[in-house]
C-alpha cells in the first residue's frame, strides 16, 4: 500500500481533504474486511456544495484508492476531473435520502447497508461497528443455544452513557 504524501498547499483545500478522507476510509475498509472487490461504494458530498458528491471511479479497488483518484459528479451523473464512467441519476439517491430521513443506517433488501455521518469518520466507524454487531450476532446465532435478549433497562442505560457516537467525528491525531 503506497502512501501519499500531502502537499503543503492543499492542507487547507476542503476538497483535498475530504479526497484524503474517502480514500483512507477505502483503504482502511480494506484492512478492516470490508470490501467486497470493485462493485461497492462510499460516497460523500462535496464540502461547501449540495449537488456534488466524492467517489472512486469503477474498476479501481479499493485498496489502490488515492486522494488523486477521486473523483466528482454531480446531481445529473456528470462526472468531472476528466472521468467519462458512468453515473446513475439522482431519482434513486433522492428516494433512498427519502427512507433514510434522520436516522444513521439503513438496511437495503438484498443488497447492503448505508451509513451517514457528519464526517467520513463517523460514518466508517458506524459501518465498523455495524458489521462488527452483526458479526458477533450470527456467531451467537451459529451456537444453537437460546439467546437472551437485553432488558429495556440496560438498553436506556447504555444509550444514557453513550447517546451517540461523538468521538468518532473525526480521524483520530
């Protein structure tokens, strides 16, 4: 895995940054055993826009992603730094931000999950812990033993200490 190093100039560009962020979310989804060869995606919006989003272009896995490689499109699937893949349009996007509303994961029938955040780190940590959940559950599930279930009690008493996951906001140093 080659690192890129970030040029002076571009610490303070919004784009790059967020570029940077996709890209070791990808890669790190690679160490972490998330990735399932070229056909998923993260994407994220464009800092400072509504109708651009950040994503790495089809074909490239995961694992070879660069800030350099990411590219935007825009709500008509246009792609812009010079990629010509192809983009679906928004109507799918808008009728998904349509179930998902406020929550922060959404389980797709038959195809995968969504996770949201207002950062990439957030939203990777919510799919890390996510499949890390469903994980263990199918472990426990695989024993054949009955399955207790947690009391309303300790459910309030965890989400009292732990409301939402705040730390995970952004990279960590």
């Amino acid at each position: 895995m080659s690192v890129q190093l970030l040029h002076p100039s571009r610490t303070n560009d919004l784009i790059w940054q967020a570029k940077v962020h996709l890209a070791a979310a990808l890669r790190l989804a690679v160490l972490d055993g998330l990735e399932e060869g070229i056909d998923n995606h993260f994407t994220m919006i464009v800092p400072g826009r509504t109708d651009q989003y950040l994503l790495l272009p089809y074909g490239l896995h995961w694992s070879e992603a660069r800030a350099s490689d990411i590219i935007v499109f825009n709500d008509a699937g246009e792609t812009d730094d010079h990629y010509q893949g192809l983009a679906k349009t928004m109507a799918e996007g808008e009728r998904l931000a349509g179930l998902l509303q406020n929550k922060q994961v959404m389980f797709l029938k038959n195809h995968g999950v969504i996770t949201v955040g207002d950062t990439v780190a957030q939203a990777y940590r919510r799919l890390y812990k996510l499949e890390k959940a469903c994980q263990t559950q199918v472990l426990a599930m695989s024993s054949g033993q009955p399955l207790e279930v947690m009391s309303e009690s300790v459910i309030a008493e965890v989400l009292q200490r732990a409301p939402e996951d705040r730390m995970s906001r952004s990279w960590p140093g």
